[in-house]
C-alpha cells in the first residue's frame, strides 16, 4: 500500500495553489508576481538613468532660453550706447531691455555697461565679469553676486565717434529662480509620464501573464481531478513552452504505469507460484505428524523439504525477474570475456551436472569481449545451465560454447535431452509456461528459467534461438552478444 504523507490543498485555494511551504520540497513562488517584480525594477532603474538624462537636458534647454532672453536684453541696451560730444560713452538705458527679463518667479535683473579697461559707465560696477575669449562677441557663463547664483550674458561692441570707434561691453544678468522652475517643471512633467508608463506597463504584464497561465490552471485541475488509477497521457492544450513538461510527466506516468503492473505482475506470479509448494509443505507435514511410525514421518518430512527448496528456487527467480523489470537500461556495463564468465558458470555446475549423470562440457576460444552487467549475466548463465541439467535427462551431454561470429559473439548451450517441439517454443518464452517436450520427464520448473534469459540478453542487446540439438535432437538455445569495441 502507497501512503501519501502531506496536509490536504484548501479546496478554497487557486488552481495549483496546493501549499506554499512543504517539508518535502522547496518554498513555492508566484510567477506572476517574479514577473512583474523583474519588469518593475529593470523600468526603475531605466527610469532612474532616464530622469537624470532628462534634469541635464532640462537644465540645458532651460540655460538655452534664459540666454536668449538675456543675449536680447544686452543688445537692447548695446544699441542704446552713443559716443558723446565730449568723446564720452553714453547710454539711456530702455525700460523694454529689462521689462523682458522679468518673470513670474521674480527673478532679480543686473546690469553693467564699461567703456574702455577700467572705465565704468552705469549698472551695478561689482558684477562679476565672464571670461571672453578673442573675437567673441556674446559669452555666457554662472556665477555668484550677493550670495545669490546667477546667469550672465556679456555683449561685446564699439561705438562709432565718425572717426574711430570706442569698444564697450554689456553685462546683463539675472537670478535663476525661474530656470530651476523651469527645468524642475520639465523633470517633473518627464518622471510623471514614465510613471504611467511603468504602471500602464504593470498592469498589461499583470493581465497578460494572468491569461497566459489559463492553460497550466486547466492543466492542473485536469491532473487533480484524476483518480489515483488512472494514468493515461494528459491530453490538455498548454503553450509549446510547456509542452516540454507535460510529455516529460506522460513519460513519467508511462513508466509508472510499467512499474505498477509489473509490481501487480509480480504479487499476482508470486501468489499462485507459491500456493502449490506451501500447501505440499502443509500437507506434508500433517502427514508426518499423524504417521504411525518414524519412518512415514521422515518421508513425509522429506517431502516437505523437497517442496521448501521448490519454493526457494521459485521465489528467487521471481526476485531475479522483478529486478530485471526494475534494472531496464540503468545497469552497469563493463567489458568482460564472455569466454572466461561461460567457462566458470560451467565449471560451477560440474558437481551438479555430475550427480545428475550428465556430462556437461565446455568449447570456446579466449579473448572475445561483450559489454555485460556482471551480476546478471551470471544469472543469465546459471538460469541457461541450471534448465538444461534440469530437462536434459540422466545419460544426456550439455555442451556450453562461445564463438566469435560475423560481428557477434556467439553463446551455445546444447543438449541432447528431449528438446521441446518447434510449434511449443514461443510458449517457454512466456512467463510461467513450461513447453510440452517430446518425451516424459519427472522434474518440475516454474517456467522462468528461459524468460530470464531472454529478459537479460534483451536489456544486452542480444538476440536469442531456440534450435535443434545436433542431429535434430535434444535444445539448443543460442544467444547473440554484440562484440564491444
């Protein structure tokens, strides 16, 4: 009986949404919600780098109209410079030069105009100069003045007396109140749209990811709603990115389903083998315990050892074949001399075959190599010997040969026995089948002997016969074992 350990889903929980926390597995997590984590962070930190990008392109755009308008206010008051009778630069400054700079922000205006090096004419004389580099006729730049920053304009030209010109310059600034305002408003404006955009972004991701896993819910609710027994493919339409994991778990039912019908196979096989020895070993002993003398006791008692040993010898080939349904490709391969391992399953069954009166022989040829798991291919060997000395009869010759064929190394065993008739020898190869043989013999097989050959040689990729004896007389099963390389 399988016990399943765990605490029962909520019925009330999501599809799929059995337990977030097992002792047997891992923490679950929402994908979901990983998605939509990831899309929010990889937008912030774009949105980060996006919003400095744009306070620098802000602050650029909003220098760029401040100096316009401060480049206009100096060349307003420029063209108001005259020479006058007396050589003297003179200028009336207009109230449009500095009506232009004023703001909602109330930004503070300064000016300064100076003749030649040193000759101060009207504004405010202790305004920062700018450096100007030669033959610049508007420079701009930042600075301080009255602990305040401000942006500065300077506007270099030359009044004309009719008979030569007097160079002057024009400082013009102002506070900058209204640019950060500007360039705050900009940024503002900027870091508000891309916050749509990233929530916008959310919630499409949130709803596309909700539709996108309809499949995996359907999917889950059909596996839930399966009983325990069924165990037929899951035939639901999911996405070809999940596609993966389904046929991956209807191969795993696959060979779940081969497990449990062999495990099914096996308890049913062992039941109905068992029950005849258990109930001679029964009967025997009943016998012996109403015997009328020790000599009727010690008979039945024999008996019943007789039937102990049958049902040893049955369950260990139940046990032998239940492994190999079990072993399927997972075995231990290594390359072995087929030669050397038949030779000492031959020897091993010297003694047998000699209290049997059969004479058991070897032919072969060293140094011929296969890839074999070695624990069962002795099991191969001893089955394919141990059913010959039991059917080949007292009197009878077994021989035990290995050859190298046509890219195939060749395993006989041979006997001179009463062989079984061509038209019976499908039936020993199935599972608890014991062919009619052409002659009458006493002896009892469970009929696995044969099967566990074939089921062995087949996990080998070798190919198995049943033959004639020599002469058309007696067994002879032949098994071909790819040569290893």
């Amino acid at each position: 009986m399988i016990r399943m350990i765990g605490t029962p889903a909520d019925p009330s929980s999501p599809p799929g949404a059995s337990g977030a926390q097992s002792a047997l597995g891992p923490v679950a997590y929402s994908l979901r919600r990983r998605l939509l984590a990831w899309l929010l962070v990889a937008t912030a930190v774009i949105g980060v780098a996006a919003l400095f990008d744009t306070w620098d392109e802000a602050v650029d755009t909003a220098n760029e109209v401040s100096d316009r308008v401060l480049a206009g206010s100096a060349l307003a008051i420029a063209e108001r410079v005259i020479v006058s009778e007396r050589g003297a630069l003179e200028v009336d400054i207009p109230y449009v030069a500095l009506e232009m700079l004023t703001s909602a922000a109330q930004d503070r205006v300064f000016y300064r105009v100076e003749g030649p090096p040193g000759h101060f004419i009207t504004g405010y004389e202790t305004l920062p100069s700018i450096e100007r580099r030669e033959g610049q006729t508007a420079a701009f730049g930042d600075a301080l003045f009255r602990g305040e920053p401000i942006r500065i304009a300077a506007l270099t030209r030359s009044a004309s007396t009719g008979i030569n010109s007097v160079p002057f310059v024009v400082t013009v600034a102002e506070t900058t109140i209204a640019r950060q305002q500007l360039a705050q408003a900009l940024l503002v404006r900027s870091g508000l749209r891309l916050l749509l955009m990233i929530v916008g972004a959310a919630v499409i991701v949130w709803v596309a990811v909700s539709m996108s896993l309809q499949p995996l819910y359907r999917l889950s609710e059909a596996i839930a709603e399966r009983s325990p027994d069924d165990l037929h493919p899951i035939r639901e339409r999911v996405p070809s990115e999940v596609q993966g994991l389904v046929d991956t778990v209807n191969s795993f039912m696959v060979r779940l389903e081969g497990s449990l019908d062999a495990l099914r196979h096996f308890t049913g096989n062992a039941s109905h083998q068992l029950r005849t020895p258990l109930a001679i070993i029964r009967t025997q002993l009943a016998l012996a315990d109403r015997g009328a003398d020790l000599a009727e006791a010690r008979a039945a008692a024999r008996k019943a050892d007789e039937a102990v040993a049958n049902a040893e010898r049955i369950l260990a080939q139940l046990l032998l074949m239940a492994r190999i349904d079990a072993s399927a490709r997972q075995t231990a391969m290594q390359k072995l001399d087929l030669t050397a391992l038949a030779r000492a399953a031959t020897a091993d069954h010297v003694p047998g075959a000699a209290d049997a009166g059969i004479d058991l022989g070897f032919e072969g040829e060293d140094g011929i190599l296969v890839l074999v798991e070695p624990l069962l291919i002795g099991e191969m060997l001893k089955n394919l010997l141990g059913n010959a000395l039991l059917y080949a009869g007292k009197g009878s010759e077994v021989t035990v040969r290995v050859e190298r064929g046509d890219r195939a190394a060749c395993l006989e065993v041979e006997d001179d026995g009463p062989g079984i008739p061509a038209e019976k020898r499908s039936t020993v190869l199935r599972r608890f089948e014991r062919g009619a043989t052409e002659k009458p013999v006493t002896v009892s097989g469970s009929g696995l002997g044969l099967p566990i050959v074939e089921e062995i040689a087949r996990l080998h990729g070798a190919r198995m016969e049943l033959a004639d004896g020599r002469a058309g007389k007696g067994l002879k099963v032949i098994l071909r074992f790819p040569l290893a390389g």
